[in-house]
C-alpha cells in the first residue's frame, strides 16, 4: 500500500519504518529540515532497539523515505497517519494544535479518497474533531480511523510486528477491512485485530496506560508496607502474581514510573474524566502515589549520612526512566539529580544511552562516568535508578575497591539483601526484608 506518516517523532518513526518492512511504500513527513536530512542519512534522532537497522534497510531498498514535503505525500497516499507530538496542557488536556495543523493541511490538498488515521495518543472526540477540520476545506471523500500505539520504549520493534492486538475504531465496515488488510501481516499468530467504535478505540489507549500505572504504584505501596512490617515485597509480588487473575507483568517495585506516556495519559483521562463531570479518584492517587515514590531515597540518603550531604559524591547508575532507550521525561533520575544538587552533593552519572540527554539539562554541574565503575571512583554511594543489564551482575569487589564509602541505595531490586551485606555493603532497596543486623533506615 502507499502510505505517509506525519511526523517523525518515536511514534512516526517506528510506523513508518515497520510498514515499510512488510513491503508497503512509506514516506514520512516532517516540516524540521534538519531532523529530516539527518534521517536520509540513516541518522536517528532516538534511540530504540533495532530501529536504526530497520530504516537503513528500508531506505536502501527504496520502500522507506524522508521529506518535509507537505503535498506531494498526500497526493501519493491511500493511507494517511497522523503521528504527531500531542503535548499536555498544565491542565493535563492535549493539546492537538499538531494534529489539527496536519487535518488541515490534508484537507487542502487532497486529490481523492483517503483514509486518515490517527497514531498519536489522542482523547476521545479527537476523530470527531479531525473530520470537522477536513470537511471545512474539502468535498472529497475521506473516512477518520483510530488506530492508538502500544509501543514499549526499548521494545517498539517487537511490539509494532509482533502486537498482542491492534486496535481500530472506525464507523465503515469497508475501512475496515482496509485496515485489517495492513495490519494482517503482523497478526498470522492469531492475535486479534479489534474493530470497535472510534471513542472506544480512543479510550483504549488511555485506559490500558492506566491499568499498568495502577499496578505500578499499588506494588510501591505494597513496599512502603514491607519496609514498616519487616515483609520483603519479592516474596508478596511472587505470592500473587502466581495468581492467573493477577500475572506477572507491571508488578516490580521501584522508583516510580516516567517516560513519555504513563504520566501525560493518565492526566489526560483524569482531565477526561473531568470534563464528564466525573472525579477519577483511583487515577488521581496513583500519581499522588508516583510523585511520591520517586522521592523514595530522600529520607534514606539524608537519615544516612545525618543530613549532611554537602561534598559527598553520589553515583548515579542509570538516567533513562527504563532500560532500552534515551528517553529521561519524567525520570526518576532527575528529582534525585535536583536533590542531591540542592544539597550541595556532587553527582556523578552514567547510562548506556541517556548521557546526552542529560547533559543538555545539567551540563558541567554533572560528572559523566566513561563507563559504570568509572562513575563509581571515589563515591560515597551508589545508586541505581535504572534496570539496564549491564548494572545486573557488576563485580562487587571492584566496586567495593573504587568507592569511598560503602553504601548503595538500589532503586530497582536487582541485588540480594543478604549477600550485599555479607559483603560488607550498607544497603538499601524497595521493600526489600533485610537481615536482622542491619537497621533500616525507615521515613
């Protein structure tokens, strides 16, 4: 099929660049000159797990291409997606200026029938709003498709070729079939393509990003209880997520969650909810509850070092709010950085890939590692924010000869109590039981 993508953001980019490889011709669109003759070069302007081979393969055999074109596109596409940047409000409503602009700029150049589908995380009414925009500068036949993502940062790949559903809302039987045509090479594993109402399809996304941020921060609670009682939050998590009702996923305790969707969804359906004169309660206390988890280690660090953090050098293992991508919005990383900072401590950081990202927010006030132990030279602690693998299985005794001190504070739950303070280690975790000679150090 003939496809264009507006917008070459996270989301416009994996499309594009995935429809490509089953075969569809794809060209991307994006009005920033500079973003777009990085990309005809194979630059990325992201970091995403197999990404970047995928465009370049893509590109060499001329399915897959780039342009700041805003016409041509349109004229060429059966299908056009909408993938661009829906930023939150103070308010937490989106703001679809982009998206709109987009409508707009279809609408007065479209030369027959297409189907228009909006990819971005957009809230319930959005199509109702696109085809309004359209209709105000065309008579052309056009049909609005929802079509929200399901990508996880460091897994788009996976998730965008191999999805567990695809949702699609739309209102004519005929354009669904269209979309269930696209989406039938991904899904010859049987997983289902959903076809439902476009509100629905709309709600979909903002619903299940929620669900996930539920378990998030009931398991953060659930480790604030371990840590006053003496439980240790792996046995509960094992105890029921062996439970089918319940599973597995989503239930780590850590240092709350971050990244680009989590946090602006679930204001955006509170918002929702809001304008439905209905209060969202549950959803306003899970971000209450994440606000506060990633101020976990305030009092630990402080009660710790007897509130005297000035000179002391903290490192920092990981800066992206997950592994398998560069992305810091919202991270955990950074309301510590500001903590630690704010009380004259010197911070030193390292991350497999989000070092540039940071420098751009904190420049000469951060020490950058070379590599994890670089980091660690002459520390007072250590902290892990992030779950990258290379932090999973680190040498302990070196890590132990290049500290100053002998404490880690590890936000994840990636070591075993026991062992660390067998070693000689001061240490701390979520809700972790640790051995009856070491006094945690409870808020």
């Amino acid at each position: 099929m003939k496809i264009s993508v507006f917008g070459t953001g996270y989301v416009g980019l994996v499309t594009g660049a995935c429809f490509a490889e089953n075969g569809n011709d794809v060209i991307c669109v994006d009005i920033d000159e500079q973003k777009i003759e990085a990309l005809n070069k194979g630059i990325l302007p992201i970091y995403e797990p197999g990404l970047e081979e995928l465009v370049h393969r893509n590109i060499q055999e001329e399915r897959l291409s780039f342009t700041t074109d805003l016409v041509q596109p349109i004229k060429d596409s059966l299908i056009i997606f909408i993938a661009v940047g829906t930023p939150a409000d103070e308010d937490g409503s989106a703001d679809l200026k982009y998206v709109l602009n987009v409508a707009e700029t279809i609408a007065k150049n479209i030369n027959g029938y297409k189907i228009v589908v909006t990819k971005s995380t957009v809230p319930v009414g959005t199509a109702d709003l696109i085809k309004k925009t359209i209709r105000q500068f065309t008579s052309q036949e056009f049909d609005v498709v929802s079509n929200p993502e399901f990508l996880k940062e460091g897994n788009a790949i996976n998730d965008f070729l191999k999805p567990d559903r695809v949702v699609v809302g739309a209102e004519d039987v005929r354009v669904a079939e269209i979309m269930k045509e696209l989406y039938a090479p991904f899904v010859r594993t049987g997983n289902p393509i959903l076809i439902m109402d476009i509100r629905s399809a709309e709600l979909t996304k903002y619903a299940a990003n929620a669900m996930l941020a539920l378990r998030i921060s009931f398991m953060n609670e659930m480790a604030r209880i371990c840590d006053r009682i003496g439980a240790d939050v792996n046995n509960v998590r094992n105890g029921i997520s062996s439970d089918s009702r319940i599973g597995h996923a989503f239930l780590f305790p850590g240092l709350g969650y971050g990244g680009s969707c989590f946090p602006k969804d679930l204001k955006a359906l509170v918002k929702t909810a809001a304008d439905a004169q209905y209060d969202f309660k549950i959803l306003k206390a899970v971000q209450d509850v994440n606000i506060s988890q990633k101020e976990y280690f305030f009092p630990k660090i402080l009660n710790y070092f007897k509130h005297h953090l000035e000179g002391k050098k903290f490192t920092l293992w990981g800066l992206s709010f997950k592994p398998k991508t560069d992305d810091i919005r919202d991270a955990s990383s950074l309301t510590l950085i500001d903590f630690l900072l704010a009380h004259q401590a010197k911070v030193s950081v390292y991350d497999p890939a989000a070092v540039n990202a940071v420098k751009k927010i904190y420049d000469q006030k951060l020490d950058y590692g070379k590599n994890n132990y670089d980091a660690l030279q002459g520390a007072d602690a250590l902290v892990v924010i992030t779950e990258w693998s290379v932090f999973q299985r680190p040498d302990f005794n070196k890590i132990k000869e290049l500290m100053r001190g002998k404490v880690i504070f590890d936000g994840r739950n990636l070591y075993d109590p026991e062992t660390m303070v067998k070693m000689g280690f001061d240490y701390f975790a979520v809700g972790r039981k640790i051995s009856l000679n070491h006094k945690a150090i409870l808020p």
